[in-house]
C-alpha cells in the first residue's frame, strides 16, 4: 500500500486518479495486517485497489466524473466496494473516467483526461474509456487491480488500450447497486487487473446476490480461479463471420488468426460461425442507451444531489433545473440525454426505442444459437485500432467514437460475460487485445481460455 501511495503521487501527470484516500488505505492496510497474522485467507486481504469514480464510496467524493455530482459524498457504501473491503482489500483513492461513463476515450471526465502510460513517441494517447483512469492506474502499476463498469464496452477497450486483463460479467452476476447508472439494463461492474489469475479472484469477491438490486442474480459464485486449468482440449471455439469488418487493418487480422491457432494448438476446434444481425448492434445500442441514460439522468435536478445553479431574482424551479443541468452536464451528456428524450417520445416510441429491442433480442438469439451449437466460446478483436491519440477521436462527429465500440456492445446487449486479454503489440508497439465471449454464468470456463491466450 506505501508503495503504491508514492507510485501514485509520482504519477499525477498520467491523470488516472480524481481524489486520493491515503488515509482509509492506510487504515485498511493495518486492519488487513492484523487479519492476516490471525490467519485470513490472502486473496484479496491487504490488496491495494483503485476505485472507479462511478462507485459509491461512503464518505469519499463520488461524482461519475461529472460537474453535477460536484461536492457529492454518498452515505452509503456500494455493494461491490462494501463486499471487496469485506474481503479486506483497501482503496487508494478514486479513478477518473469518462463522465457517468458516456465515452471511449476517457475525454469526457470533468476532470480531464486520464493518459495512457503506453507512448508512440511523445504523442499523448488515450487509455481508452470509460474506464480509463482504471486501466491507466493499473498499466502504470499504481494499483493492483482497479473496479470498472461495462455499458458497452468500458471494462474492455480500455483494457486493450492498456495491455491489460479486464472481464464484464454476465448481466446479474455483479450487484449495480450503489454504482451510479447508466443504461440499467446493460450496466455491469467487473475488474480489470494484470493478469487472468487476479481477475478470477477479483472477480469471485465482487460477485454475488444482492437484495438491494432486483437484477442480480440468486445464484452460488463459483471458484473462478479453480476453473483455471489451462485444460481447453475439446471445446468448441467460434469465429464469427461478422466481426470480419471492412477496412479492417491487417494485424487485428493477424492477431485474430494467431489468437485462434493458440486455442487450437491448446486443443480446441476452432469453428467458423454465423452472428448474422451483428451488423445491428451498433445503431441498437445507440438508442437503448441513451434511452435508459434519459430516464437515469432525470435525477439530477439541483436538489437531490451536488451541484445547483446559482439563480437570479424572479427565477422559479424551471429555471433551477435548466440553469443546473445545463452547466452540470458536459455537451456528451447533453446529447445523449436529447438523443433518449427524442427516440423515448410518444410519436418515435415505436420507429427508434421498440426497433431496437426487438432487435437486441435478434442479436441475443444469435448468440444463443451458436451455443446451442455447441460453440463454448467466441473469439473476436477487442477494439478495432490499437490507443489513438488523446484529441484525436474527439471531432466534430461524435459517431466516429461510437465507432469504437462495435467488437463490445453486442455483449452487453445478449447480456454475455466478455474478457478482453492482451495478446501482444502492434507495429507501433502498442498492445492490442482479443475478446472472448462466453456462456452465461460461465465466467470460470471463460476465463480459463483467456488464460491460455494471456
Ligand atoms: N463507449 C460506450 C458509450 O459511450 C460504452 C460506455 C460504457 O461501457 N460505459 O456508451
């Protein structure tokens, strides 16, 4: 934890930590200490951990890196900090992101940029987002495993962004509350650590049913680590056609093939398959979450929570709201809010919202059919370009972002676990991950093929 506490403060120009907690560390660290001289088991006692920005920390400053939760400091504690502190591990501070995790670039964040600690040169590139503080935190070794959330990606592309290890669990595995929301139907918390080993033992202590969340699910958390064999003789490993993207450069192409020779050298059968509403996924995601961000955001209205708007004399709560909101909410944020109100309104129900639901469950029978088939897992890019430069993406037209995400989202929306595992470097010399995709509930089995690609 010391260590850690001065890696970090020599490290403020990466940017990755927003409010520092040396204090409850230090607590924490002595309170692990004294566990395990009585004998606690290890796993994650006395660990140092980063906090995403977007998990309620009692007491500590918890603003989805966002102006509106300015001064914001929960009094409760999230179920998935409670139960990683429970295990004994210890906070050293909270991770910058993407603001209420709308981004791939970690841009957003009210607090600027987090950095990627990887360079071309001395161009600054991104870690990706919206968990980029996270993954920025962890690359530079200034934790030993960092909390992310997964909407559409979040968990993942940074992940490969970094060089790193990060897995979004199957949707209900993982309790959401406490983390502030974002699209409620396809938010999921996971870690992202630097290896596959310290991601099945992460992963276990923040598992679990959860009363206070009606979405988690009712069932046992398995022995994620135990499930590491580094035995995959048998199983069934797809390719999906569909995930073959025009323009796609040649050494994601590269790296797929090798990915799957590994796998098969390992003695899996390696299967071409068919996700043929893939090509969906995209525009689909880009209307259903926004939609839920519409309704979530609703909350923020100058009484509840941090930020209010200074007002003038005559103005009457209409214009509280406006005036908070509208300095509160960075312009990403504004527009996803707009883009929900639009396709959530009565005369564009039906032509935007209800198209795509019905074809996320097109995209999540697509998957179910492939298992069905006896395919145990999928193997696809993580992100379709190694980090880009920090600036580089943030254009005028924010769809060359969303772009960005086309390899993750489909997964939060068959509500899938996903592992993205750093599988070597890029003619740059920067890293770049592979994807796999597994079963529900199959988080150990999973696992265990990242741990032969790793
Ligand atoms: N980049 C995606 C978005 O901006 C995913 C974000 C996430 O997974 N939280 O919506």
């Amino acid at each position: 934890t010391m260590s850690c506490l001065t890696a970090i403060d020599a490290a403020d120009t990466l940017g990755a930590f927003v409010h520092k907690t040396p204090d409850i560390a230090l607590d924490q660290a002595r309170a692990a200490d004294a566990r395990l001289k009585a004998g606690a088991a290890p796993d994650l006692c006395g660990i140092p951990l980063g906090i995403k920005d977007l998990f309620c920390t009692k007491g500590v400053p918890s603003q989805a890196a966002s102006n509106i939760l300015r001064g914001f400091r929960p009094e409760y504690e999230s179920t998935v900090t409670t139960r990683l502190f429970d295990a004994g591990a210890v906070m050293l501070g909270k991770l910058n992101m993407d603001e209420f995790a709308m981004g791939s670039s970690n841009e957003t964040s009210c607090y600027g940029n987090a950095v990627n600690p990887w360079k071309v040169d001395d161009r600054k590139l991104t870690p990706g987002g919206s968990s980029g503080g996270s993954a920025a935190a962890v690359a530079a070794d200034l934790c030993l495993g960092a909390t992310g959330t997964d909407t559409g990606g979040s968990i993942r592309q940074p992940a490969a962004f970094t060089g790193i290890v990060g897995i979004k669990p199957t949707y209900g595995r993982v309790s959401r509350w406490g983390v502030v929301a974002f699209a409620s139907s396809l938010d999921q918390a996971g870690p992202m650590t630097k290896s596959v080993r310290d991601a099945a033992i992460f992963l276990a202590a923040m598992s679990g049913h959860d009363p206070k969340d009606s979405t988690s699910a009712d069932l046992a958390v398995p022995d994620f680590e135990a499930a590491l064999t580094g035995d995959i003789r048998g199983k069934k490993i797809g390719i999906p056609k569909e995930y073959r993207m025009d323009g796609m450069p040649a050494e994601i192409e590269t790296l797929w093939h090798n990915g799957a020779e590994m796998l098969r050298d390992a003695g899996a059968e390696i299967v071409d398959i068919s996700l043929p509403h893939t090509k969906y996924a995209l525009p689909a995601y880009y209307v259903i979450a926004p939609a839920e961000a519409s309704s979530n955001l609703a909350r923020y209205d100058g009484v509840r929570y941090g930020h209010r708007a200074t007002l003038s004399a005559g103005d009457g709560i209409t214009e509280m709201y406006e005036k908070t909101r509208a300095e509160g909410f960075g312009p990403e944020v504004q527009r996803r809010i707009m883009v929900g109100t639009y396709v959530l309104s009565a005369g564009f129900y039906d032509a935007y919202y209800n198209r795509a639901r019905k074809v996320r469950a097109l995209i999540k029978r697509d998957f179910e059919l492939a298992f069905a088939n006896g395919v145990d897992a999928i193997l696809t890019p993580a992100t379709p370009s190694s980090a880009f430069g920090l600036g580089e993406m943030a254009s005028a037209d924010p769809v060359e972002m969303y772009l960005n995400d086309v390899f993750t989202v489909t997964v939060n929306l068959a509500g899938l676990p996903g592992v993205s595992v750093p599988v070597g470097l890029d003619a740059k010399g920067l890293p770049m991950g592979l994807q796999l995709i597994g079963r529900p509930w199959e988080e150990g089995d999973l696992l265990n093929h990242a741990y032969v690609l790793e």
